[in-house]
C-alpha cells in the first residue's frame, strides 16, 4: 500500500456517539429510556414513536442497563424524557387512570395484546376475575392464558393486571407479590381491609 | 434487550429475518461507522455526512418491510447500503456546493470541525471526477472491494479499476504539485 492510499485509509472518522441511538429510535426499531419518580416509587419508562412500551420498578432493575437487558426491544437511554410524556405518566400513576396514554405492544403475541387492551379498560377502584377478560375476548375457555398473558404485563401499573383477581375474589398472584397486589387494590379503593 | 457490538453479515441477515428491530440495530452498529466515514469525503460537511448515514438506514428499514426472507438472505450487505448512500451524498454534495458556495465563495471550503489534514484530502478529492472520487473513496477509505463497486455504481470492474488507478494518479499530481510551491 502506497502513501497515498495509506493515507485514505487513514481518514475513517467514527460517526457521532449519538448517530446509532437517533437513527435505531428514529426508525422506531427501538426505544427510549428514562427514570421517573412517581407516587409508586421511582420507575424505569421506556417509549417508542408509537407509545410507552415498558415500565419497571426501580426495586426490580436497579440499573439501567438491567431494565435494557430484560426490556423486549432494543433501548437507549434517553437523555431526557418529553415533558408531556412525563407529566401524563405521573398523572396517570398518581390518579390510577391510564385511558388516555398510548402504549406499544409490538413482540407480544396477538392474544396477549388483547388480553392487556382489555385489562387496560378496567377502571380505578374495580376489580374483575380472570374469566371476564376471557369473555370479553370471546374465548371463556382461556382463563389460565389469560393469567399467563397478565403475568407477563410489560407495563404494569399503567396496564391494571393488578384488578385482575380470582372468581372466588382472593387476589391470586402478582408479579412484584400478592401483598403488593393487596395493597394496590386497597389503596384504590377496590378492596376493604 | 442490547444488540451485539460485532456481528457477521451472515448473523446480520439471519436476524433481520426472525426479529426485523434487533437485525436492523446490528446493522446500524456493525455498517454505519464505514457509511459515515465514506460519506465524510463525498460531502463537504459533517452534518450532510451525518444525515447521510442516518438516511441511508432509515431507507433501508422502510425497504426491508416489502423484502421476502430468501431476499433479506442475499442481500450484499454492503453493496446494498452503497447503493443508498451514494445517491444520498449525491443529492447532498449537490445541495452543500450550493450553500457553500452562497455562504463563502467556494465549492470546497471545508468546515471549521474538520481536522487540517482531512480538509486537505476533501480539497484534493473534491478536484477529481464524481466517479473517480466515488471509486476511490468506496475503494481506499470504505475498504469495499472493485466487485462491489461495481454493483454499487454500476459501472463495469475494468472501468472502476480504471478510476480508481487514475484518481490516485491525480491525487499524487496535487500532492506533488503542493511540494513544490
């Protein structure tokens, strides 16, 4: 190789730390993530250009890169998070009410989508069994999946697997607990001590 | 979920079929330095440099939806990218002589960011022909064999060849001509 084209080769430059990030999030392959301190404690929120695609518990990943390794798609860490997106996020936690967010359910199989679409119609302070979901899917003999579905909710909180409780009206079983569940519902007013 | 830092061709396109968002995020990280790097001396800013490596990606993913599987298998990776990209640095060299030229009076001022002896090989290469410094680049800075080349610009080997030696002939001619003043 010869002066010149050593020189050619020589003139690689790496690309702008952010390029990756920007052009993975811009095609909407992958998403965003952010901590948020809500009236449940601080979360990790992760976000596509469609809408919110994950939510953690700080007590579950405690690092950033531990929520981006259990999140289901790609994910950066965003250097902020949009003020509006945050403040609906908040509001949403804080008043129990998530009508108005829009959440991306891309990965998840076509019946889990449903099952958490319908979980997510379910207002503060009620509870249904695990049956109603399967009914309002017209499928009244998929109870079990539909717990399974739920057991697998990536957005809890914002999605209310929590209202979902036994026939017999125990509160059947929690990703974070059933005693977390319990208080929950008791704190939305769905169930009394 | 991360995506791996080094990835063959062969795992790239084999992902891009079973999980189309991971495959393409390998592909961003295992092909956007050299796109970057090449569209770096076919464009005369970094920003037109940036924009083209993110655009040709971007292309490329909205391409991909109308691929089959055996298709995304034999795609050339590299080549196919080329191909984006080289029509974006196209459109953008044409556009930033434009602004240059408005903004300083000359079609090869280089930016304030760029490194003295980098500006000075965008200045050299800025005086061959489109296809000379497309060759050349594509050959010597993004590393792409003749064959590829070829495909990319469709030109036959023999001519991409041809531009390659000459270009290097007429960059050799600059350099000597800059020692002697």
């Amino acid at each position: 190789m010869n002066y010149i084209e050593q020189a050619l080769a020589g003139l690689a430059e790496s690309p702008p730390a952010d390029l990756e990030r920007a052009t993975v999030v811009g095609a909407d392959a992958g998403d965003l993530v952010a901590k948020v301190d809500s009236s449940r404690g601080p979360v990790w929120i992760a976000w596509s250009r469609t809408g919110i695609t994950g939510l953690t518990p700080l007590f579950v990943d405690k690092t950033v890169d531990e929520f981006v390794d259990h999140h289901r798609r790609v994910a950066y860490e965003a250097d902020v998070i949009p003020k509006l997106l945050k403040s609906e996020i908040e509001e949403a936690l804080e008043s129990g009410r998530s009508m108005g967010l829009s959440f991306d359910l891309r990965g998840l199989s076509s019946f889990q989508q449903s099952v958490l679409r319908t979980c997510a119609t379910i207002s503060n302070g009620t509870v249904r069994p695990y049956g109603w979901i399967a009914e309002e899917l017209h499928k009244p003999g998929a109870t079990r999946a539909v717990g399974t579905a739920l057991a697998k909710n990536p957005i809890p909180f914002l999605i209310p697997c929590h209202r979902v409780v036994r026939s017999d009206g125990s509160v059947g079983s929690y990703a974070f607990g059933p005693e977390m569940k319990k208080e929950l519902l008791l704190s939305e007013g769905a169930i009394a001590l | 979920m991360k995506a791996r830092d080094a990835s063959t061709d062969a795992e790239i396109k084999q992902v891009l079929v079973t999980n189309r968002d991971l495959g393409f995020t390998m592909l961003v990280r295992s092909c956007q330095p050299g796109i970057y790097s090449g569209a770096r001396r076919l464009t005369h800013r970094h920003e037109d440099a940036e924009e083209v490596a993110q655009d040709t990606f971007l292309r490329a993913y909205r391409a991909l939806d109308g691929y089959s599987d055996a298709r995304i298998r034999d795609l050339r990776i590299r080549a196919w990218l080329w191909t984006i990209a080289l029509n974006l640095c196209r459109d953008r060299a044409g556009h930033s002589r434009n602004e240059t030229a408005r903004h300083t009076g000359g079609p090869n001022a280089a930016s304030d960011e760029t490194p003295i002896d980098a500006a000075s090989w965008n200045r050299r290469l800025a005086r061959l022909s489109v296809e000379q410094r497309n060759a050349v680049v594509l050959r010597h800075v993004a590393d792409l064999p003749i064959a590829e080349i070829a495909e990319i610009t469709g030109r036959p080997e023999g001519t991409v060849k041809a531009d390659v030696s000459r270009g290097l002939d007429r960059l050799r001619d600059a350099l000597e001509r800059e020692e002697l003043k």
